[in-house]
C-alpha cells in the first residue's frame, strides 16, 4: 500500500489478477479525491475521484473506495492487464481547494 | 483528443542561468498549472493561473520563479537563476473550471541543472 510521506512501494501482479493499491491520508479537511496513473516518460493521467460523501465509486475496471473513518482510499483494478503497469498516485483536495495534494506513489507491475 | 503540449521535453541547463518552460494547454480550458516532481518524489504543486494572473501558489514558488501567459495559447514557466535543487521534471496542466476537478497533465519537460 501507499501512505503520503513513506518510500514508493512496488505492488507486482499477474496479468488478470485484481489489483489493489491502497493509500493513508490524514487530513480530516480532505474532501475529494484523485487517483491519478503515471506511465513511465508520462505527466500524470486522471483515472477516478470521489468525494467525500461517498464510500464508493465505479469507472470501468477501476473502482475506487473510501473510509474517512481511518482515513483510507484504495483503488481496485479488475483484471489487470500490462497496459496497467505504471505508478499510481492519490491525491487529495483539502478544504475546498482545487489543488491536489499527492501521495508518493506506488509501482504497479503486471507480469504477463 | 486534445491534450496539453510542453517544449523542450529536456533541457540541461548550467547553475545560474535562466530556462523558459513552454506549456500549450487545451484550446478551451482556462486554468492553468505548473506542477513539478524530483525524482522517485511526490507531484509538487507550484502555481495556478487565471485570467493572466496567478490565482495560488505554493511556497516553492518564490521569487526566481515567474509565470507567463504571453499570448492566447503559450503558458510558460520561468526560472530566472536556476540551482541544482531545481533539477526535476515540470508538469503543465489545464483545466476548463476551477471546479472542473479533473486536470489534464502535460508529459513534461525534465530539467537537468548542472
């Protein structure tokens, strides 16, 4: 998992497995959040938010979750595929703002 | 598909001297964005920027650094006298609103300050 602050972790999978990339935040002011995939030589690429009202939203093959109790946020791949190889990072808006703050990032490896 | 360009995709520069970043954001979007990331390191936000002027920045963003909307599609980022720490990859980004959450990302230029 990744939590903002600690070293880039590796999360290596096999291709069609279900991935999870999990996340700590710990501002309680946090109100929406980002899950962003960055490919190597890439800027960041939005992938799914949500908002603090929720506890759980869909996109396709992506599902993200939060629990603001202890202040989780994971990202679920379905059938991860090669192509989903890359870092992921969260981030988070607080208070309002419309500037994200990202985690450190974790390292998805999918093995054909 | 749109999407944001930047120039130079590398740049090396020497200790002391200036870089101009060149960002072209989304014809249609009207916030812009200069974020940037060391290496093996978290997306660092630097500034914002709306009708031609900055709307928020971070405290990275001290006085060596200057924005630019020069004209109706260029955003550019200057680094008046660049030091080693300043080594890093810059991101550009846009967005149509502010609170258009979702921001797209440029693939950056990496800058090497020597």
């Amino acid at each position: 998992g990744e939590s903002v602050g600690l070293h880039l972790p590796t999360l290596s999978v096999q291709e069609g497995d279900n991935s999870i990339i999990n996340c700590a935040y710990s501002n309680s002011a946090s109100d929406y959040f980002i899950w962003y995939k960055q490919e190597s030589g890439k800027g960041p690429q939005f992938i799914i938010d949500i908002r603090s009202n929720m506890d759980k939203r869909q996109g396709q093959r992506v599902t993200v979750l939060l629990n603001k109790t202890v202040k989780h946020l994971s990202l679920q791949i379905a059938a991860t595929q090669p192509g989903d190889s890359a870092v992921y990072f969260c981030a988070e808006n607080i208070g309002g703002s419309y500037i994200p703050t990202f985690g450190r990032g974790t390292s998805l490896i999918v093995h054909p | 598909e749109p999407e944001v360009t930047q120039t130079p995709s590398h740049q090396v520069t020497q200790m002391g001297q200036e870089v101009i970043l060149r960002c072209v954001p989304i014809s249609n979007h009207l916030y812009f964005y200069w974020y940037r990331q060391i290496l093996g390191q978290k997306v660092e936000f630097l500034v914002s920027f709306y009708n031609n002027e900055i709307s928020e920045k971070s405290e990275i963003f001290d006085d060596q650094f200057s924005v630019e909307r020069p004209d109706g599609s260029n955003f550019t980022l200057k680094i008046r006298s660049t030091k080693l720490e300043d080594s890093a990859m810059y991101f550009c980004a846009s967005n149509r609103l502010a609170g258009d959450n979702e921001q797209f990302f440029g693939p950056g230029t990496r800058l090497t300050v020597l």
